[in-house]
C-alpha cells in the first residue's frame, strides 16, 4: 500500500502504470467531468469517477481485488478508509466475484484507518483489505475517482 498526496508525489518510487494513473490524476480536472468510466489504457488501466455519500464504518464491507489494483484518490469531501494486510484469515460475506474483480469480507483484524482530505490518494494491492467510503464523524458526499490498474501491467 502507498498513501500520499497529489501534489508531492515523487514518481521515481512507484511502477511506471502507477505513474500514469498519478499523472491522469494530477491533470485531470474532474470538476468538468461526469461521473462515469474512462480508458485511459484501455481495460487495464481505467478511471472511474464517482460521486458517493460516505456511510458509517459498520454498514461498510472490507473488500479485496485479485485482478487490479486501486489507486483510490479523493477529489471532494473527507473520507476514512480501513485498511489491513490480508492473511486469508478473514470471514467472507461474499465469495470472489470473477467479474467485478471483488471480495468481502465480513470483518477483519487489525485494521487502521487513512484520514482522506482532497488530493490524499492511496494504493491498494491485491494483498491489501480496504474499506472505503466510511464517513470521517458525519455522513457526507465525496468525489473520488478509483483509477483501475491491472497486476499484469506490474
């Protein structure tokens, strides 16, 4: 996992598609664009831009990816995110969903949280549970974007 902010990212300690997803994020204006989905290598490396209302930790899964990685970024709003290394000890609320590249689990040990204010970003690998869009004390609305990046463009 790597967590930062946009505006003092060193590129040099990141993988070259990790790059391209901060250097989409960084010159991006995503005040002038729809919610919505958009290449930018095709399926491996895409952006989802969503508009959400953080929720309270409870009524939120911890979830895990197989096939991509997320480099989740917050463009609007303040947010809390769980987050802790998967040891494959975890109860699973919901099997491994091929399609949508997406697991839950039920709950899970040992988790700390990321503080998100606008332009914090965070990647998360296979490897590493995340629970996002947990409110930071009240409910709110946020704008994040999720840039989709492929472990094989590792």
């Amino acid at each position: 996992m790597f967590f930062g902010h946009i505006s003092k990212v060193n590129k040099k300690q990141y993988p070259a598609a990790i790059q391209l997803a901060l250097d989409y994020l960084a010159s991006t204006d995503f005040d002038k664009i729809e919610a919505g989905r958009y290449p930018i290598k095709g399926d491996l490396i895409y952006a989802q831009v969503l508009d959400l209302e953080t929720k309270d930790k409870s009524a939120i899964l911890p979830e895990v990816h197989r096939k991509y990685l997320d480099v989740q970024y917050l463009h609007a709003g303040k947010e809390r995110m769980g987050v802790t290394p998967d040891l494959g000890d975890n109860p699973i609320a919901q099997d491994y969903d091929a399609e949508r590249d997406i697991l839950f689990y039920t709950d899970v040990q040992n988790e700390v949280e990321l503080i998100m204010r606008p332009g914090n970003f965070a990647v998360f690998f296979p490897e590493d549970i995340h629970r996002p869009g947990c409110a930071d004390g009240q409910a709110a609305k946020i704008r994040k974007i999720v840039v989709k990046v492929a472990v094989s463009e590792l």
